[in-house]
C-alpha cells in the first residue's frame, strides 16, 4: 500500500513539519531506507546519519523540535513523543498482521478422546494432544506439536511447530512456544552407585505463568520433586536451557544460548545476555543485570551489574579488564628492566643479592 505522508502524521498522532503530500510505501531503518520510506531516529548519532539518508520522511522527538540540526534535513519531519513506537506503528500499516485461520480440529491431528480442547481453537493436521490433556479457548497448535498426557493449556497459547510438552506440563493464558521447544524432558541428575551412573527419578513438572514466551529450540526441564517455574511475563529466546528445579521470577528476559544449571532462582525483572552460564543453586536478585559471556558462580545482589567469568560487578571487572591489557606493556618494560640490571652486574655498579 502507499499512503500519504499527512494522513501516515494524523494516524500516529504525529506533528508534521514539510510537505504533507509525499507517497510513503514503506518504512526502514535509516541504513536502509530509500525515498520511499519513512525512518525514525532516537538519539544525536541518528540525526547526523539522516543527512545523508534518503528517505522520504523521519520520526523524531517532541523534545527535539527545536534542535538545530532538524533546519539542515532534506526530508520532511514528523514529531511525535516515542520514535519507536511510532515506527512500529507505521510498520504495522505497511506490514499488517496476518489474520488467525479459522480451521478448527484438524481430522488429521491425533486427539485422544479423554483430552477436552476448548471453543475457537485451531489444531492443525499432524499435532498429537494425549490422554487428559486439557487446552483453553482461542489456542493455535501448529503441525507437529506433541501434548503429553494430563497437560493443561490456558487460554489464547499459540504451541508453533514441533514442539514439545511432555507429560504434565502446564501453561497459563496467552503462553507463546516457539517451534522445535521442549518443555518437561528430565532433569539432568544422576548419582555415581558401584561405579555406575543410576538416573534419578525426574518425578515433578513444568510450570509456565501468564504471558510468556519460549524461544525456538529453548529446552526447560521438569523439576525432580516440584515444578520449574517460569515467572508471568518472562521471556526466553531461542536456545536457552533452563534445568530442573529452576524458579525464574516474573518479567525476566534471557538472550540466547544462556544456560542455567539446577535450581537456580531469580527475583523479577532480571536480565541476563547472551551466553551466561549461571551455576546451580545460585540466586539472581531483582533488577540485576548479567552481561554476555559471563560466567555466574555465587549470587548477585538486587540492581547489581555484572559481567565477565567469573561474573563481577561491572566497575571491578572493567578495572580488571584495563589491567590486563597493560600485560604486554608492562612485560616489555619488566625485560627492558631485567637487561638494564644485567648491565649493571656486569660493569660492577650493581652488587648481587647475597
């Protein structure tokens, strides 16, 4: 679709300055927009850019309005408070969202007959839902997905393709699964009897709370004796292993690949970058952030800020880190010091130790 610059203005709410009239038939990034996109720009770095950018039109600030730079732009602007939220408006026009099918029970699912699927649900051809399995209202359970026995769906979840709820599994309302997770397979743990590894029991279960979301290939195990909980509103990208007895707080976000080994808990609000790895038994307090690659052996305090392997609270590892590229530095003079002592001894001027 093409749409008029004024009219894109009027439906987000924006404050247009310059020619209303422009046709707008996409939006982009400022890297990648052409004359006709619109673009967006949050911070001093973005504007500069826009002097060479192409692009039709921009979304800018309210705050910005008078800034100077703005005076210097090819292109028409259109403020508005959240740049961002305005974008992703505009990109929902160009890129609306594809409409839910209404297909129903696919006769090509295997459905046992004890499992009870609740109204306005798609089940597409090849899902497997088992015995007692029980899914609220407005689900979509895409081809390949496999529902073990007793699990319970709340309402509005969307399991994409091949992925996997082992027995007992529960999820609250407007869960999203990620093709190719799975949730409940058992938890890592064994114990070493005459020299051989003996399995323990996995007897718990998953739990996932209201409004999460798991990433592709993310794998949760089941507790050994309770659930693994994952807190309301917690999000999971792709690749995140979460073992068993794990509790995660509500509104966490885990980056790909981070790895959490068993019974680790979380308060809320806890974010951790790609590639941690956190020890088990260990706790990550509310608000604490972990940066990527960092390698988790104790608990981090609330709000704390840690980064490296092993993880330290972030002025003391930069400090570390500064340190230790000094190494190559200070090695040079340590030799240009031993060669000068040599020197020395050797004129006399030095008398050796002892």
């Amino acid at each position: 679709m093409t749409a008029t610059l004024e009219v894109l203005a009027e439906r987000i709410g924006g404050r247009l300055r310059g020619d209303g009239s422009r046709a707008i038939a996409g939006a982009a990034g400022i890297d990648k927009a052409g004359p006709t996109d619109i673009t967006f720009a949050t911070d001093e770095k973005n504007l500069r850019l826009l002097k060479s950018c192409p692009a039709a039109a921009c979304l800018v600030s309210e705050a910005w309005r008078d800034n100077e730079q703005l005076d210097t732009l090819p292109m028409p602007i259109v403020f508005v408070e959240e740049p961002l939220n305005a974008f992703i408006e505009v990109l929902r026009t160009f890129r609306p969202h594809r409409p839910r099918p209404n297909i129903g029970v696919s006769p090509s699912a295997h459905v046992d007959p004890s499992a009870r699927i609740g109204p306005n649900c798609n089940v597409y051809p090849g899902a497997f839902i088992g015995p007692g399995v029980e899914i609220g209202a407005g689900c979509d359970i895409h081809p390949g997905v496999c529902i073990g026995e007793e699990c319970r769906i709340g309402a509005g979840c969307t399991l994409h393709a091949h992925a996997v709820l082992y027995p007992d599994v529960t999820l609250g309302d407007r869960v999203i699964i990620h093709a190719n997770a799975v949730l409940g397979a058992d938890g890592f743990g064994y114990r070493l009897i005459l020299g051989r590894l003996e399995k323990i029991p996995q007897l718990g279960s998953v739990l996932v709370e209201n409004d999460c979301e798991i990433g592709a290939c993310t794998t949760i195990d089941r507790g050994m004796i309770g659930p693994t909980i994952i807190g309301e509103g917690t999000k999971l990208d792709n690749l995140v292993m979460i073992a068993h007895n794990c509790e995660l707080g509500k509104h966490n976000v885990f980056v790909a690949q981070v790895g959490l080994a068993g019974s680790v808990t979380t308060g809320d609000h806890v974010t951790c970058a790609g590639q941690v790895g956190i020890k088990d038994h260990v706790h990550l307090g509310t608000g604490c952030t972990v940066g990527s690659k960092a390698g988790v052996h104790r608990d981090i305090p609330p709000g704390e800020v840690q980064i490296g392997a092993p993880a330290r609270p972030v002025q003391e590892e930069m400090k570390i880190m500064m340190a230790v590229a000094k190494v190559p530095e200070m090695r040079k003079q340590l030799r240009g010091m031993e060669a000068r002592v040599a020197e020395l001894e050797q004129r006399g001027e030095l008398r050796k130790a002892g």
